[in-house]
C-alpha cells in the first residue's frame, strides 16, 4: 500500500468538496483533516497562506487523480471578473 500524501490543501471545507466528490466517486481512497498549524503564523515568517485543510491520497494515486480532475472540473471563463487577475 502507499503512504498518503497531501494532494491539495484548502481555507474551508467548502472548497473540498468537489474535489472530495470526485475521489469518492472514482473509490480513490484519501483523507481529509485540519492542517497542523505550525507554531508561528506562516504569514509572518515569510511562508504562504494558512490554509486550514488538507486532502491526502495515496501517492501512487497523484496522477489518476489529477486527470480525473482536468476531465471532471470545468472553469467558465466568461463567470471570471474581467478585473480578477
């Protein structure tokens, strides 16, 4: 069996859960949790955004999953604001 790896981290669970839908709906075994917060705010010591969440699968399972994902999500690009960027 594989260790599991973070796949890809969240600020809410919210966020997850289309990508929890489709690991669950393809049987891709994961994991989800809160992220262990470290002692100092990343944002103060030069790390990146304190995402909250994290989902785990198996290592062996990164590149099903990241083709599952390009098939299954779909961006509208006329929803974007035109100012985003």
């Amino acid at each position: 069996m594989s260790r599991y790896a973070t796949y890809e981290k969240f600020f809410n669970p919210e966020q997850a859960e289309p990508v929890l839908n489709i690991l669950k709906d393809n049987e891709i075994p994961y994991e989800f949790g809160a992220v262990n917060k470290p002692a100092v705010d990343p944002l103060l010591s030069g790390g990146g955004p304190a995402y909250e969440y994290e989902v785990k699968i198996p290592a062996n399972q990164f590149e099903t999953a990241n083709r599952l994902m390009r098939e299954k999500i779909q961006i509208n690009l006329n929803e974007i604001d035109p100012d985003y960027y």
